[in-house]
C-alpha cells in the first residue's frame, strides 16, 4: 500500500518584528517549498514547538484529533534530530537539520525544498480523508507568544501498489 497525498492548501505565520514567511505548493500538488526569511535574530533559546494532526475521515463531518506532541523543546529538538532514530524515522528525513538552522536562530534565509508529505505517511492504520497538520513555534518566555506556525491540509487517499 501507498499513500496519495494532494495538498489543499497552506498556511503559514512568521511574526513580523522577526521573519517574513511563505509557502509555495508545486503544481503537482504533492510537493511544496517553504521560505523563511529572518529579518532579526531570534536570540531565545527557550522556544518551544507544538504538533497537533486532527482528520476528517472520508464522508464524515468532522475532524477529529489524531495525535498532538506538545512542549517540545525546539533547540534541543534541531540539536537532537540526528542523534535520534525516533525521530528519523518519524520524519524520515536525512536532512541534518542543525547545520541548516540552530539557536539562536540568525539573520538569513531558511528555506525547506521540494517537501514530500507522502513520503512522512505510513499507509498502516492511515484511512482516507482530509487532514490538517499544525506546528507552532512560540518563545516561552517573551512578550511574544506564537513567533511561527505552519497549517498544511491535505486529502489522503490509501491505494494498492502498482
């Protein structure tokens, strides 16, 4: 079994004072890029990432929470990623994430390219429908609560291999 994706659409918030954010879905609808352009240092190293996954299964009405992941400490999550098979595996990734970006985060461009969100599905237990995937970045102790987040919505289709 495999996976079809189609990415609906994107949301995605930089706060102002710090980046200016955006999002661009390929036209196969599959693939999207993520631009972060940061405009001043993000000098905490106390930020703090939210995930949450909620699905609309297919004919239903409403959406439902599928797992969430509060809490998470996002500096030792970048510093961490490639030591942990966990997490690896649950974005399976080989990007090494801490020489792309670290805390504190730098003036400069970020960009994440060509993202697969089929490729982080594993068909085992996934049933079809609309699912929305939120992941927020808020500096735990500042004036300002949410410095970034990202909502991608994507139908998701469970189908036999060729």
């Amino acid at each position: 079994q495999k996976a079809l994706v189609t990415i609906q659409h994107i949301h995605v918030f930089g706060e102002s004072l710090y980046m200016k954010a955006r999002a661009y879905i390929h036209e196969d609808r599959h693939h999207f890029d993520l631009n972060v352009r940061m405009v001043r240092e993000l000098g905490s190293n106390h930020l703090i990432m939210n995930i949450k996954v909620r699905v609309r299964p297919e004919g239903g009405t409403k959406f439902v929470q599928l797992f969430e992941l509060r809490r998470i400490n996002f500096c030792g999550f970048l510093s961490e990623y490639n030591a942990s098979p966990m997490l690896r595996f649950l974005f399976k990734k080989t990007i090494i994430l801490s020489d792309v970006i670290e805390c504190p985060i730098r003036v400069g461009n970020y960009s994440m390219v060509n993202a697969d969100v089929a490729e982080n599905i594993q068909p085992d237990g996934v049933q079809n429908g609309t699912y929305k995937f939120f992941a927020e970045i808020v500096e735990e102790n500042g004036e300002i609560a949410k410095v970034f987040a990202l909502q991608v919505t994507t139908l998701v289709y469970i189908v036999e291999n060729d």
